[in-house]
C-alpha cells in the first residue's frame, strides 16, 4: 500500500536565517562590551547565546537535510539526522554551561567592579533581539528541532532579562557581587531548559517509543480489530523528530485483510500520528503461509 500523507517538516528556513543573523551580531556585541568592562554575567549571557547560534545553525541544517530523498544505500533518508542534531544540540549547551560556571566561580571569589550602564543597554538589546527570535518558532513545536530553537531562544530572552535587572541593581547599589551570580543562575536556566531536550533526544535516538505514544494503546487498538486474531512483534520508534514508524505481525484469517489493513493505516496515522505503518500478514493457525503487507 502507498503513502498518502506528507508529513515534510515545514519551512523555517527565513525564520532561521534572521534569528541567526540577529543573534550572530548580538553575541558579537556582547562579548565585545563583557570582555571591554569584565562582565562576567555579559561573557556568560554571550557564550550561552552562541551556544544557541550553533543549536539554530544545526537544527535548520538537520531540517533540511530531512528532506532529502532516499537513496540506494539510506533507505530511509536522512531522517535520523534532525534527532542527532537535536542530541548534539543539548549537549553542546551542557559544555558551555561548565565554562560558564567556571568563570563565575572565578568571579565571585574576586568581584570586579562593573559599570552598570553598559550592562543595561546591552542587554536590552538583547531582550528586543532574543524575544523576536523566540516568538518566530513558537509555532510547529510538534518537531524537536524547533521546539529546541524555541526553549533556546525563550531561555535566552529570560536570561537576558535577568541581566538587565541586575545591570539596575549594580548601577543604584554598587553590588557588584550581582555580576558572578547572575551566571549562576544563567547556567541554573540553560540545565533546566535543555535537560527535557536532551532527554527526549536521547531517548528517539536510541529508538525508544516516542512520549506521544502509548505501546500498551496501540497493541490494545490493534487487538480489539474485528479479524485481527493476534498481534505480535509489534515495534514502534522515530524516524525523525516528526515521523514515526511502526511494525508488527498480524494474525488475520484468510479472506479479510485487503480493506482492514488499509484501515488500520489509517486509523494508526490519525490516532497516533503513525506514518510509516508496516504490517506483516499471518494466517490463521491453521494455515502456516503468510505474506507481507508495506503500508
């Protein structure tokens, strides 16, 4: 049976290359101002909104490689690759986590007077830059790339508003003990952002059953079919960030499995959001042939 659902990842690619753009030059002005009055919570905010930078570049590269035909030797495509870049992505940010917390540690044992002033008008520049970028991805989030771009973006903005405060809280109390213990919290946000990410990354790469899916649900669905005698073998996993497969062998007495297979694509599909359903027909007990059914 063919296919007759496009489930092509929508095209982020504008939405992508601004955010990158912005944020390349944010980061670029950033560092230049943290290292120009040693901010260590401007480095922190800089190197975290890099890390983001690289999340976008690898997302939309993985994107876009996704949509790539399959070929003689991948026979899938590239699917897998949205998941690796979503996996790389996480674990990129946990990197940079460690030297940022390096630097703070180094920070508050030795506060270093920072002028407030700079602080607060770079960092509400990027407030306007890292909110913009956010609100670009905040739909089509049922794909883990751009809901990674998102988080990034979201986590990115919230911390960058924290800086902003801080930079007023320096300013009129000469505080500057804020500075070193902004990064922590910058790094406290980026953990706790990118932890579920990584997670589920790691999970669809090691071809767990996506969250969205319950097995027990599928394999009961699939049971109570009228015809449908036994399911067995019955394997589910991502292809992508947006696609899933599934296996399984069915038993089906002679004479009724045409029409019910097809049926039961498309009742997986939209039940389940399953779109690539491969069902391999057995007799009934009574009978040992069998044949394969691709949906």
């Amino acid at each position: 049976m063919g296919h007759n659902h496009n489930h092509t990842s929508k095209n982020y690619g504008k939405a992508f290359a601004i955010g990158i753009g912005l944020n390349t030059l944010y980061v670029a002005v950033e560092a230049f101002y943290g290292l120009a009055v040693n901010s260590s919570a401007l480095l922190a905010d800089a190197g975290h909104n890099m890390s983001d930078v690289f999340s976008l570049i690898l997302a939309w590269a993985a994107i876009w490689i996704s949509t790539k035909k399959p070929s003689g030797k991948y026979t899938y495509g590239l699917r897998k690759s949205t998941i690796l870049a979503s996996l790389f992505n996480g674990l990129l940010i946990i990197i940079a986590s460690g030297f940022i917390l390096w630097d703070a540690i180094q920070k508050i044992q030795n506060p270093i007077e920072v002028p407030g002033n700079t602080i607060i008008i770079v960092a509400s520049i990027g407030l306007i830059v890292n909110t913009g970028t956010a609100l670009m991805f905040i739909k089509g989030q049922d794909d883990l790339n751009i809901k990674g771009a998102f988080l990034h973006m979201a986590a990115d903005a919230g911390v960058t508003l924290a800086v902003l405060i801080g930079g007023l809280v320096m300013k009129y109390t000469g505080a500057f003990w804020v500075d070193p213990v902004l990064s922590f919290l910058i790094v406290g946000v980026i953990l706790y952002g990118t932890w579920g990410l990584l997670s589920d990354s790691v999970k669809l790469a090691i071809d767990a059953v996506p969250e969205k899916i319950d097995l027990n649900e599928v394999k009961h669905f699939l049971e109570k079919i009228e015809c449908v005698e036994e399911v067995h073998d019955l394997h589910i996993w991502a292809m992508s960030t947006t696609e899933t497969a599934l296996t399984a062998h069915l038993v089906i007495p002679y004479g009724c499995e045409d029409q019910l297979l097809y049926d039961i694509r498309e009742k997986l599909h939209d039940m389940f959001e399953i779109t690539h359903t491969t069902l391999q027909v057995e007799k009934g007990w009574d009978d040992d042939q069998y044949r394969p059914y691709n949906n």
